[in-house]
C-alpha cells in the first residue's frame, strides 16, 4: 500500500506510522488470486472440532447464554480450566483468582504485554518464531532482542541462548513451546534454569502453550507445572487443541494481582470472552481426553507423511517437529528467497507461509501446516515435488 501523506496520518503514533503494510496481507491477496488452491499454509487445524462440543454449544444458544458475561469469565468455565490443568500438569490454581478468559490466546498475550511493558523495556523473542508477538511488542515501544532456536537432529528451544542473554535488564522473555513455525520445546530442565533465573533477576516469563496438545515426542512441559507464578504468564487457547480458532477463546493463568490487572484492562476492549464458548467448553472440557488423543495422532501420521515426503525431494532439508502443527524445511539448496519460493509453490497450487514471515533465520524456508485431510497432503506433496523439479 502508498504511503499516505495526509493530515491524519501524520497524527498517528511513529511506530505505527512507520511500519510497513503486514506482509501477511500480501500474502492472503495474492491467494486469493489463485483457483484450485491446495492450502498448506493455514496457521490452525483443519479438522473437525468435536461433535459434543458443537452440541453443547446449540445447547447454549438455546438456552440464551447469548450474553455478556463476567470479565473473568463464568464460573464453570474457570472451575473446569483448574480442572483441566491440575489434570494435566499436577498445579493447583485458584479459579477466582489466576485465571482469566480471554478472546482467544492473543487478548492474553496482548493484555500481558501491555500492563508489563513499558517504552524501551527489553524482550526476548524466539527466532524463528511466531510473527504477531513482534509486532505487539514493537507497538508498545519495546525493544525486541532475538534468542536462536536451535536446529540439529531436532529443533529445540536452547535454554542457554536464552539465559546467556538475560540481564537485569530484562523485563520479559517470550517461550512459545511448542513452538510456531519449528515445533520446538524447552525441556522440563530449561524450564527451570529459566524460571529460576528469572526470579533473580525479577524477569516476567511469557509462556505460549497455546500448541500443548500436539507434542509428539514425550510429554508437554508446561511451565505451570513448576508450581510458581511469580514470575509466569501462562497462555493456552482452545483455538489449536479443539479446530475452534474462530471462536476466540482462550485464558491466562497468573498471579492474582496480575490477572487482576489484565481484567481490568480487557474491560475497555472486549468486556468478556465468547459466552457460548465459555459455557460449551466448561461441559465438554472435563470429557475431552480421547478427543485430544485423536487429534495428536491423526496429527503425528501426517506430520511422518509429510517430513518423509519432503525429505525424499533432492536439495529439500525436513527436521521432524518435536510437536506443534507445522513442520519448517530448508529449500535454500533450491531456492534461497522465501518469497520467491513461496511464489514458485503458489504457482504450482500450493499454499505455504514464507519462512522470512518468521524472522532471521527463515529465508531459504516455508512452513507448512500438516493438521489437515492427508489426501492434502498426499497432493501438496506432488505439487511441490513438481514444482522443484530441476
Ligand atoms: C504461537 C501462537 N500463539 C498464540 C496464537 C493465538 O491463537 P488464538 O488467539 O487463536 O488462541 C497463535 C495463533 O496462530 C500462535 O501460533
């Protein structure tokens, strides 16, 4: 898009007016352009959420749940979150006082960032990583330094580039585990050493674990399960683990004066989250283990069937993810711009995220999600060998 010269613009906030139109944008016209398109760059799965859940969720309508709700969220909704996570990582919440419903994991992520950051405060972002957080903390006038992940047999997130670069001045650090677009994880021992040092040195840690649900190897660390939320911000969102991103629905989980915080925040900008979400999800949550299960091994055969499908192309290099839903391939040997890669698959009807979307270390990449029908797969996989084809 031109830049505008108007009397207007020239109003706005700098750091607003001087960043670019989003390239994600650009992105979504030019597919839009394409007929026939195989989608493989979606950033959500695209499966059916469960039948019960759908139910409960008439149910409510129904019976007029069509309303505002509390700012934190009824209730139910948080009993069964305390639930769900005691379940799952062993760590007693508070209902009433840590948790926070939220319009999906962003609201959370965005009321975190925006009562602890302040203009010039120093955070720590994951490279690659998920594109959003730079841009929320950009706005608000932080100051982003990158921590690599690391690619070997396995991406990982490494514990020490993290630590190696936290000082006093380190207001927040960013993990995303498992992560968006490598599958990375920070192993229950870099999770420590990471809290630990952040309460020495009074660091907030934000932890993004909107992708629990699909860890492929072991089981998911979650930094709740290290039982102190001093320094913690947990993330989770319904939007990956239950095919519901459009319902926006997630929560926070944190200190009470923290959440207190954030609540009184969210009042000016949403008020409350879904209600039918809220009042489906308090049912279907403490009955939704097999359907998780089902997700992350339908999700699993077809993250085998597409690594090993890109790892037969010649010049393709495909580190199998350790969880998430996407998996994050070198193509440089082929084709070293991720636009013009991106570009060369669009043409060949196959629809990815450039790599470079994603920071740093992403050029020469794409990204490519596999929660999909596998006959997607299957045909993606043929149209990118021929597209490649040298
Ligand atoms: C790493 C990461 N965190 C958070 C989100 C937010 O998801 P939602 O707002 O749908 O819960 C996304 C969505 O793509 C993501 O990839």
């Amino acid at each position: 898009m031109e830049k505008d010269d108007s009397k207007a613009v020239k109003r706005l906030k700098p750091v607003v007016r001087e960043s670019d139109s989003s390239p994600m944008r650009e992105m979504m016209k030019m597919m839009e352009e394409h007929k026939d398109l195989l989608s493989l760059s979606a950033g959500e799965a695209n499966f059916d959420p469960p039948e019960q859940l759908i139910n409960l969720a008439i149910d409510a309508m129904r019976k007029d749940k069509n309303r505002y709700t509390s700012t934190n969220g009824i209730p139910e909704i948080r009993e069964a979150v305390a639930r769900f996570v005691y379940d799952q990582w062993g760590v007693k919440v508070d209902p009433g006082q840590n948790i926070l419903m939220t319009v999906g994991g962003m609201e959370a992520i965005f009321l975190a960032a925006r009562i602890v950051l302040e203009k010039g405060d120093r955070v720590l972002l994951p490279d690659p990583g998920w594109g959003v957080m730079r841009t929320v903390v950009e706005r608000l006038g932080a100051v982003i330094d990158y921590y690599p992940l690391r690619e070997g047999e396995q991406w990982i997130i490494d514990h020490d580039a993290i630590l190696s670069r936290m000082n006093e001045n380190t207001k927040l650090v960013v993990v995303n585990t498992p992560s968006n677009p490598t599958g990375a994880t920070l192993s229950r021992e870099g999770f420590g050493a990471l809290l630990e040092r952040a309460e020495k040195l009074g660091t907030f840690i934000l932890s993004d674990e909107v992708y629990h649900n699909y860890v492929y190897e072991g089981q998911h660390v979650s930094g709740l399960s290290f039982d102190s939320l001093d320094n913690l911000i947990f993330v989770n969102s319904f939007s990956k683990a239950f095919a519901v991103t459009g319902w926006r629905l997630g929560y926070a989980i944190a200190h009470p004066w923290i959440i207190r915080q954030m609540g009184i925040f969210k009042e000016s900008i949403s008020l409350c989250s879904f209600s039918i979400g809220q009042w489906a999800m308090s049912e279907f949550l403490p009955v939704c283990k097999g359907y998780l299960q089902e997700a992350r091994e339908f999700c699993r055969k077809n993250m085998e069937m597409l690594v090993e499908g890109l790892q037969a192309i010649p010049g393709v290099r495909c580190t199998p993810p350790l969880g998430g839903l996407y998996v994050f391939p070198d193509f440089s040997e082929i084709e070293p711009s991720s636009q013009e890669l991106f570009k060369r698959l669009l043409n060949a009807g196959v629809a990815v995220a450039p790599g470079a979307f994603f920071g740093s270390q992403g050029e020469g990449r794409a990204r490519l999600m596999f929660a999909c029908p596998p006959e997607r797969i299957e045909k993606g996989l043929e149209r990118i060998r021929a597209a490649l084809d040298r």
